[in-house]
C-alpha cells in the first residue's frame, strides 16, 4: 500500500501522453530487435524453430498508444521450444477475437503447430468441461478464459492438472491461482472514465463506497450490468463487504440515479461524447476510445483499495486428463513470452502479466495500483452475483 501523495497521481491516467519507455532487455534476441523468426530446424532444442517471418511487429499493435515503444524484456519465444502438434483450446471469450490473432500468429511461426479451438462464452466453457470431467474426460487440453472466476471454477471441480514452474514464475502471485491450478496472461483493471470537459478528477471519490453520495456524479454515471466485467467486480465487492452491504450499494447507486448500457464500451464513449460525467468500466474501454477518437475529452481514474479497484485477468489452464501435457505446458510458456505479452499489452490494451512488458501510454504499471487483497479463484460465484443483480433490480 502506498502514501496518500503517491495514491493520487496513480489514480489519474490523462489522455494520450508521453511514449512509455518499456523495459529491460533481459532475455531479448532477435525476434525483439525486429528480425525476422529462426532459420530452421523443428527438433525441439530452443531457438532452432522455422516458420513465416514472423517479427515483433506481428504481434505488437499501432496506433499514437503504441508509437516509439522500446523492445520488450522477459523470455522470446525464440528461448523455448518449438511448438509442434495438435492442441485442442477452448476459448472462453477471447476480446473480440483478438485472443485468436495470436494464435494463429503462433500457428504461421510453428508450420506444424495447430490449435483447434471452440470459441464461446467463458461460463458456458467453465460448465461444459466441468461436465466433461465428470463424464470421465474433456476432449479441451486447454483452457483459456477472459475472467479468473471461470478458471476458478473449473479448477474447484477438480478438473485442471498441473502448470509448468517455468510460466507460474513469471507472473506475481497476485496474478495466479495459490494453488498454481490457473495462471494469469492479461490484466484488466476496475477503472472510472469521465468527462473531463464536465469534471476533474478531483470530483471522482476515492472508493465506490462512496459513489452514491457524490454530487457531482448524480444523475450521471452510466454501468453495464450485464456485463462479465461488471459482475466480477459486484462478486468481488460480495467477498469484501457481504452481500447486504452490496445490494444496499446497489440500490443507492440507482436511487443516486445511474444509466445502463449494453456494454462497457458503449459507457465509455457516452463518457467522451458528454452524454455521461462517469462511469464503471474496464480500463482498456477508455485507451481504446482514447486511441479510436485523438482529444476526445475523457480521462481514467481508479479507487483504492475496494472492489472497484479489482484487477482481474484472463488467463490459462491445462485440463485434467489431457495425452498433450507437454504442448500445452509449452503454449502457456509462449503466451506469457515477451512477444505475446506485447500482444496483450499493445492489441487488447491489457496489463501484461510478466514485468519485462510495460502497459501502453501513461497507464500506471499494474504494481502501481491498489486493487483489493482478494483471492481471485473466489470470483467464481458469479452465479450468486447474477441473483443478488436479480433482487436489487438491476438486471
């Protein structure tokens, strides 16, 4: 936890800034420095690999956020073996499709890599290989989901195997499951947009809590309810204050007078266009309009230390039962390399998992902020969460 002094220029992320300087360079090798991939050989041995030309431009994004962003550090997909086979991957959400991009990036630097995926929700996965373990097997050798409670929730039922010591000890222990069932690949904060043009940071209370008495924010804040991000974060506030304490919250927030959306993009362009002083949002809603609308008048804060400080992320598991124990260890290694985790960073807008990637823009890193000390893994009652939205009227 920091000074009070310290807490306020981390809660405040103004616009498009400065390019941020990434990184030490510890482990880079040529794909980093902008080379094209290996020259040959698929035996295995590390840094032998041949594919297309596959460069760190592939997986690093564009636009005036990603502009002048020096090498990234951690471990080049050129430092690990080469990926070769068939893994099955369930792909819980995925951004858009984002998350796809970088597998077939993967797929054209490894000719005889392939990844056949099935893409739907996240909880829809999370049940579907809960029931196929129960049944005996899960034809998925991975998982990989946009929220910790749906990997948390496949892991309580017993239906994950073990992670590779070499991608747990790359992310903080924040960022994976304690039990090392799940580790995290991509981090999303809790974050308000506002309008600057209509408020100043100074307006925004330093904790949800505190939201329903804000004058400043009556009758004009927007939430997406129905969203998963949205639920994560009323689950996490359920685990800190209880459920009376939350649903009470709930009410006040709509007495206080609050718009909803279908989606948390939508709120954080009605927070540029006017239509909203604030919202709730994921951070990357806001750089993403920030990116998309050059001077569009919104800022980004974060609260301290409460549920609408949460940092949550999207993540890995290998499932229980798989014959493809070493390629999927060997993909959770490739998806947190230094490539990858710029992929995150500069296409999703995401906080990187591993410290040698540093987040786009002015974002404060993710050690930088003041998320609430929650195990993850117990995000998984989202199903709770939904009945207590239910009862307070607002879904």
């Amino acid at each position: 936890m920091t000074g009070r002094n310290a807490t306020q220029s981390r809660r405040r992320f103004l616009a498009l800034g400065s390019a941020t300087a990434a990184t030490a360079l510890t482990g880079c090798s040529g794909i980093l420095s902008g080379d094209d991939g290996g020259d040959g050989g698929s035996d295995g041995e590390a840094g032998t690999t041949t594919g297309q030309q596959i460069s760190l431009s592939d997986f690093r994004g564009s636009g005036p956020l990603v502009a002048q962003r020096e090498a990234p550090g951690g471990t080049s997909i050129e430092d690990l073996p080469d990926l070769s086979g068939e893994l099955t991957l369930y792909l819980g959400g995925g951004e858009g499709g984002l998350y796809l991009d970088l597998i077939n990036l993967l797929e054209q630097r490894y000719p005889d890599f392939t990844a056949n995926h099935r893409l739907e929700a996240s909880s829809d996965l999370a049940n579907t290989i809960i029931e196929e373990n129960e049944a005996g097997a899960s034809p998925a050798d991975v998982f990989m989901s946009i929220d910790a409670g749906s990997l948390g929730a496949v892991a309580n039922a017993d239906a994950t195997a073990s992670l590779p010591d070499e991608a747990l000890s790359t992310v903080p222990d924040a960022y994976q499951d304690s039990e090392g069932r799940w580790v995290g690949i991509a981090g999303r904060a809790r974050a308000i947009p506002y309008n600057t043009n209509q408020i100043s940071e100074s307006d925004i209370p330093s904790t949800v809590q505190e939201f329903p008495e804000a004058a400043a924010l009556e009758n004009s804040m927007g939430w997406a309810p129905s969203y998963g991000a949205f639920q994560s974060f009323v689950t996490a506030m359920r685990l800190i204050r209880g459920d009376d304490e939350t649903m009470s919250w709930l009410q006040a927030m709509q007495d206080h007078g609050i718009t909803t959306y279908d989606d948390e993009f939508r709120v954080s362009n009605s927070c540029a266009d006017g239509e909203l002083a604030a919202g709730f949002a994921n951070h990357y809603y806001t750089l993403r309009v920030q990116s998309a609308r050059e001077n569009s008048p919104i800022g980004l804060a974060f609260t301290e230390g409460d549920a609408g400080a949460l940092v949550n992320v999207s993540g890995l598991e290998i499932i229980n039962g798989t014959d493809n124990a070493d390629l999927a260890s060997n993909f959770v290694r490739h998806v947190l390399s230094a490539e990858a985790q710029e992929f995150f960073a500069t296409r999703t807008f995401a906080y990187p998992m591993i410290p040698g990637v540093a987040p786009v823009g002015d974002l404060p890193r993710i050690d930088e902020l003041n998320p609430p000390e929650i195990n993850l893994t117990e995000l998984a009652d989202v199903a709770g969460t939904v009945d207590l939205l239910r009862d307070a009227g607002v879904l």
